[in-house]
C-alpha cells in the first residue's frame, strides 16, 4: 500500500529542495527529542520554524502542522503535540514531489 503524498513544487526549487528537506529531517529528531523531554521552548522554535518555512517551499501541510506544534507549546500543553510530530514524520517521510513551472 501507498502512501505517497504528492506535492507540487515550483521548478525554481529544484536546486535547492534536497538541502531545505535534509533540514527539516534533521529538525524532526530534534522535534521528537523535545517532545519526549517535554522541551516546550524548542518544541515552540521547531515548530515555529516549520510554520515558517513549510508554505514558502510549497508544503502548506508542514506549515500547518508546524502552526499547531508552536501554538501548543507556548500554551504549553503537549495535547496535540505528539501526534502533530507524527504527522510531520509521515509527510516526510511520504512526499513525492513533481517539480512544476509556476509564475
């Protein structure tokens, strides 16, 4: 079974993409980390980071999720956090990109 998420990504990207997700994986272990020690400053600059940067490299989804994460942790509450981190490794782990021309 697949569980491939498609993205369309602008072209212009290409060149860069493999560094900007190599990041983010690197950020991911990091985030899971956090959220065991319940690190709710760095769960907070994790997931404002992937709010951040998510949309601008056409992965609304990572915005969104990294949208609830940040908000979670400045509340400090750990309620959605974990399965939010989850969801983050899933897309991941899951993207396929078609690099497409956009204006």
């Amino acid at each position: 079974m697949s569980n491939k998420i498609e993205v369309k990504v602008d072209e212009d990207l290409e060149d860069i993409m493999p560094r900007y997700l190599e990041i983010r994986h690197k950020e991911l272990v990091e985030l899971e980390t956090a959220v065991q020690e319940k690190d709710f400053d760095q769960i907070r600059m994790l997931g404002h980071k992937l709010k951040g940067t998510g949309a601008a490299y056409g992965f609304d989804e990572l915005s969104r999720l990294g949208n609830i994460i940040e908000d979670q942790a400045v509340e400090k509450l750990m309620e959605n956090v974990p399965e939010s981190t989850a969801l983050v490794r899933n897309y991941l782990e899951n993207i396929e990109i078609e690099y497409v021309e956009m204006d």
